[in-house]
C-alpha cells in the first residue's frame, strides 16, 4: 500500500497503469474514508481497482469478472460523451442502482452533462472527479 500510495509517477500505455498515480489512489481511498456505499459506476481500470481499494461494488471492472463486460464498456463511454435530450442518463443510474460517478484524468473534459440536477460533486483533485448521484 505504501508503494502505490507514495508513488509520484508513472508508467501507462493506453490507461493501463503499472502503478496507480498518487492522486488518483488518494481519490479512490476517498470513497472508505468518506463512507461512501453504493454502486460506482466509472471506467473499467477504476472499476478494477476500486473494490480492492475499498470494496465497493462497480458497474464495470475487470474483464474477466465483469458479466457482458464489452456492453458495459459501451454504456460507460455513452453515459460520458453522449449528449442528453431528455433524462436518459439519470434513467441508465437509477436502473442500475448507481450511486457514484468516477471520472479520472481526461475523462473530466470529455464528460458532457446538459443536466447536472442529479449529480453533486462530493471529491475532486488534480486527477478525479467524483459525484454523488441525487434523486431527482
């Protein structure tokens, strides 16, 4: 745990990391310090290492233990770039018991929300963005 939570740097190809960035790890130790339960839906790297971190469920994690990974995976880039027209994204998170969003690195950028009364931002850093899902 000290060598993942004190390491400065890193080593990716494609957002497959060798070591989880600092800030990203100290986001991800944030959802069992602020006792946040439920459901984190987020890409599927986070989704790996999420419950080993702090054991929360995820929508998505590592494929060999993800049931339709490969939609899941499409549902998660929808959900991200998608624009809304109506309140198909707080449909997809109710109907999916979703209680966090994770968004890391660029992902914040290319996140694109037209309605944001569902979702409050509850952690951020450099590197994580992460919201609770609000009922509506």
């Amino acid at each position: 745990a000290y060598a993942l939570a004190s390491y400065q740097s890193h080593v990716y190809q494609d957002w497959n990391y060798y070591y989880i960035l600092k800030e990203i790890y100290e986001g991800l130790q944030y959802i069992a310090y602020g006792d946040l339960q439920g459901t984190i839906l987020s890409n599927s790297e986070a989704g790996n290492w999420i419950p080993s971190i702090n054991g929360n469920r995820v929508y998505q994690g590592h494929f060999s233990q993800t049931f339709e990974h490969g939609k899941k995976q499409k549902d998660w880039e929808r959900f991200l770039t998608q624009e809304e027209t109506g309140d198909e994204k707080y449909r997809f998170l109710k109907e999916h018991n979703i209680s966090y969003v994770v968004y890391i690195d660029e992902e914040q950028e290319r996140a694109v929300f037209t309605d944001s009364r569902y979702l409050w931002l509850v952690y951020s850093n450099e590197r994580v963005d992460m919201y609770k899902v609000l009922k509506i």
